[in-house]
C-alpha cells in the first residue's frame, strides 16, 4: 500500500501535472542534497589545482585571484535567470525542457533540440576534461616521495579508472551521490595554510613569453589578464545540474533555485582560501619568475 503523500510531495507532483505530465523520479533529495550536487560540480579544489599553472602563467595571483571576483559577480546574473526559470519549471530536463515551452510553438520543437544536445555535449567534455586533470594530478602527486614516472599510458589508463568509477558510483543511483556531494562540501572548507594578502591580491606573472618577453610586453598586461579569467570562467560552471535534479529534490520551486544559486557566491570563500595560496605552490610560483 502506497504510503500517503505530504502537503509538499502532492504540490511538487501538482506542479508537474500542470505542464503536462506525471512524476516518475523519487523526491528524496533536500535542498543541502540539491545545492551540493552544484556546489561539488563547480568544485574549488578541481578547477584550480588542474589549472594552477596555467593561472600562474596568464597573470599570477592577482589576476586568479581578482578574476573569481570578477567571474563570480557577472556569472551570479547568469544564475539569477537560470533561477527565477527554474522555480516556475522545475523539471528534470533542464534547459532543454524551458527551452521547448519558452520559445515560440512554431520553432520550439527546435529549439529544445539544439539546447538538449549542447546541453549533452557540454556535459561529456566538462566530465572528460575535470576527469583528465584529475589524473594529471594524481599521477604528478603519486612522484611525491616515490620512485613513480608517470608516462601517457600511465596517465591515460588512472584517468580511464577514473571515469570508470565515475560509472560505478552513478549506477547506484542519487541516494549515494547526495552523500558524496556533502561530503565535497566538507572537503571544500578545509582551509590550508595563506600566503599574505598582498601576495594573492597584488601579484602579477607573465609567463606567456617561452623564449623571449611575454605578451604583456608585446601587446599589454590587460590582454594577459583576459586570457588568465579564462581560469575563473572554466571553473565556474555546470550550476544547471541543481535544475536537473530538481525533480528528485523536495519543495522543487524553492530549494532548486536555491541549489542554482548560491554555489558561485558559496565558492568565493574556499576559492579566497585556496588563492591563500597554499605554502606547497610558493616553489612552483618561484620557477616562474
């Protein structure tokens, strides 16, 4: 016998019932469940460390640290729409389903099918590319202390176990990966050891120039900064997954955009931390200079 609905389960199904179909998924995700699946995707920890000598090289601290800022402020517009969308369709489609009831009936059919597949595209690369650095780093941290020599095959065949567990802990289904999600959270507010403000704030680095002056000379240190906030815009992306389990998450119209929203505000602290920049990176910001 099926266990009786509470007032927000029957409202969560009612509002999929007006835009034309019944739910299928399990709510059982809370709004923390929902905001760290989001908060986990944009993840600190991944983005910077894989990057950090590309950052170091477009600008040094200054630009990786004042660029967040920068990305962050303009990215929350971004979010404040995805929102405010979101809360009045909380379906687990996503963009591909707002697309299909927010563009015109005559293209909508289109257009929901061009957003469904950049939407699929995105997320392969995203997934292969934060997978891939992650293997570069942990084959790089595995020569530590070791006699490891991390070789292509070496690399290729972590970052193929890698996305192989990726497969593992998905097929378990949500239940499990709302725990890791919190558990990234945790690990996410850890902060290490800083380097002073002045350092992170006000350090600049060219190290664009392999065998003569950089581009900051040779056009200006503003083209320099453009291309080290490519470091932040990397990073900080793939909130949207707040919206596509939103269907699975309880009290949908409210807790989804609030998964949506407040990760890239939620990131700056760790990320303020993580530019503290760690004592481990000081040397490898000295082989820059």
């Amino acid at each position: 016998m099926e266990a009786p609905k509470s007032g927000t389960e029957a409202m969560d199904e009612h509002k999929l019932a007006e835009m034309g179909y019944r739910q299928d998924l399990q709510r059982d995700w809370s709004m923390l469940h929902n905001f760290g699946v989001s908060f986990s995707i944009i993840s600190v920890i991944t983005g910077l460390t894989t990057l950090f000598q590309y950052g170091l090289n477009t600008g040094g601290p200054a630009v990786m640290s004042v660029g967040w800022i920068v990305v962050s402020f303009f990215t929350m517009f971004v979010g404040l729409g995805m929102a405010e969308i979101v809360s009045a369709i909380p379906t687990s489609g996503g963009p591909y389903f707002w697309a299909a009831i927010l563009a015109p009936k005559n293209i909508a059919p289109f257009a929901s099918w061009v957003t469904g597949w950049f939407n699929l595209l995105g997320q392969v690369a995203v997934t292969t590319g934060i997978t891939f650095g992650l293997a570069n780093l942990i084959s790089t941290t595995a020569t530590i202390g070791t006699n490891y020599e991390p070789t292509a095959g070496k690399t290729l065949g972590i970052y193929a176990a890698v996305l192989f567990s990726h497969g593992v802990i998905n097929s378990f289904g949500v239940r499990t990966l709302r725990y890791l999600n919190n558990t990234s959270i945790i690990l996410h507010s850890v902060a290490p050891t800083h380097q002073s403000a002045k350092f992170v704030f006000s350090t600049f680095n060219d190290g664009t120039g392999a065998d003569g002056p950089g581009w900051s000379v040779r056009a200006s240190p503003a083209y320099v900064a453009a291309i080290g906030v490519l470091m932040s815009q990397y990073t900080i992306t793939g909130f949207d997954a707040s919206a596509h389990l939103s269907e699975e998450t309880r009290n949908a119209s409210w807790s989804a955009p609030i998964g949506v929203l407040m990760p890239p505000p939620a990131e700056f602290d760790p990320t303020v931390e993580a530019l503290g920049f760690p004592r481990i990176y000081e040397d490898q910001y000295a082989e820059h200079n």
